[in-house]
C-alpha cells in the first residue's frame, strides 16, 4: 500500500510478478481509501480472500502509519528505489512528483538508497500545482496540458516559485496576450526548474526514472529532460511503483 496525499495504489504481488494494481483518491478517510485499493488490486488478480488473509502487507506514503491492517510500515523513499530497480535495474536516480510533493534519490548500482531530496512543505513543483494553473489557464483537466505544452514556440518565463504568486503572475502574462500554449510551457519549465535546483546536492546519474501522477504529463517530462540534460524513463504506470517496492519487501518477509 502506497497511501498518499492525493491517491491511494495498491499492488499485489505473487512470484515476483505484480498480479493486480488500483488507484483510487486518497480522499477524507485514509483508511477506508486504503481498504478500497487493496480489495479492487486484489479483485484485479483474482484473488477471493479477504484483506486479513494476504500474507503480508507493508504500508508506505504519508498516511502509512495509519493502516491498520498493515503487518509493517516503512518510508516511501526506500519503497520508491526498490520499485524503480526491479523495473529498470540500470535506474541510478529516481525523480518522483506527486500530488503534494517532489522528491529526488539517488541510488547505488544495487538499488539502494544512497541519497535524496524531498519538498514537502510547498505546493510548487507538485501536482497540486500543475491542478491550480490548469484551472487558470482552463485547459479542463491537467491531462490536456501536456499535448498542448508541446505546441509552444516561444515558452514564457515564470519567476514565482510560490503558487499563489505564480497564479498572479500567470493571469497577469494571459492578460498581455501570452498565448495558452507558452504559458503551459512555463509552468512545465518552472516546476522542472525547481526540481532541477533542489536536486543540486544529488548525483544525478542515468538511467533516470520519472515516478509520481505527474510523470504522465509529457510536458514535464521534456522539460526535466531539457534542464537535466539527459533522457528520462516513464514507467508504464509511474503512480504504482511505491506501492510495488513495498509490495517487494512485502515479499521478503514470506
């Protein structure tokens, strides 16, 4: 279980091969988001028993500690790098934006943790983030404005780092007749920027794998890849890998 500000995934796992996955919103009740996942992974799989017969649950996400059906709880940052190597055992960084946070790991060549940086505290950079501007910009939802980025020609700049001033500064730029494909261009760029500056400590090594909702934004995507300098794997479903790394060392305790 991978229970996080915006989204709940579960992954069920049986002979090294992922049997079932859900995400559903993590919304008001964390537990019952919990229990609503595992049951629709578990129904995914096949699987007729109940939450208390798996054999063995590990919880990680903000909301970890609170699964009380969970045999174990432990820090999504190891979760994520066990993920992101049983998928791509070349995967030396991970980069990882989620609804109310950014993240970078760095990992050794057996997929350990050797390093990270997290934002936690700020809503810039994140989904929430990419969910304010789309509202502004009225693309209707964040999916549409990863096509649309790549339309641009001439992305503006955006100097805010805050949410809020970003938003002033965005209906300020629309209001000068910036076109709505430069602007979603800026926001992309910002947010790569601020992942770019906050990663500085780290290492950053390929192969790099983008996890999190955000990963399937195109558009953040190219522009991770423009200020990083180097090319950036998307899993095919980049919202699960926490969950898969805990359901990994799930496994290990069987």
């Amino acid at each position: 279980m991978d229970v996080g500000a915006a989204t709940a995934k579960a992954v069920i796992l049986g002979d090294s091969r992922i049997l079932g996955y859900a995400i559903i919103p993590t919304g008001y009740d964390v537990k019952l988001a919990a229990e609503q996942a595992t049951l629709a992974a578990m129904m995914q799989a096949g699987i007729s028993k109940t939450i208390d017969e798996l054999d063995y649950v590990i919880s990680t996400g903000y909301a970890r500690n609170a699964i009380g059906f969970a045999d174990k709880s432990t820090t999504e940052i190891i979760c994520h790098a066990k993920g992101a190597h049983f998928i791509f055992p070349e995967a030396r960084t991970i980069i990882d934006i989620g609804g109310q946070d950014s993240k970078a790991i760095e990992m050794d060549d057996d997929g350990d943790v050797r390093d990270f940086v997290m934002n936690d505290k700020c809503a810039a950079g994140t989904g929430r983030f990419l969910e304010v501007m789309a509202g502004v910009l009225q693309v209707g939802s964040v999916d549409n404005m990863g096509p649309l980025s790549l339309k641009s020609e001439n992305p503006c700049q955006i100097s805010s780092t805050c949410t809020i001033f970003a938003e002033s500064e965005i209906v300020s730029l629309r209001a000068q007749g910036k076109n709505r494909e430069d602007l979603i261009a800026g926001v992309h760029d910002s947010i790569a920027l601020r992942v770019a500056n906050m990663s500085r400590r780290l290492r950053i090594r390929p192969a790099v794998v983008f996890t999190g909702g955000v990963a399937k934004n195109i558009g953040v995507k190219q522009a991770l890849e423009n200020r990083f300098g180097t090319d950036i794997t998307v899993p095919e479903e980049p919202q699960i890998i926490g969950a898969l790394g805990a359901a990994l060392f799930a496994a290990a305790n069987v």
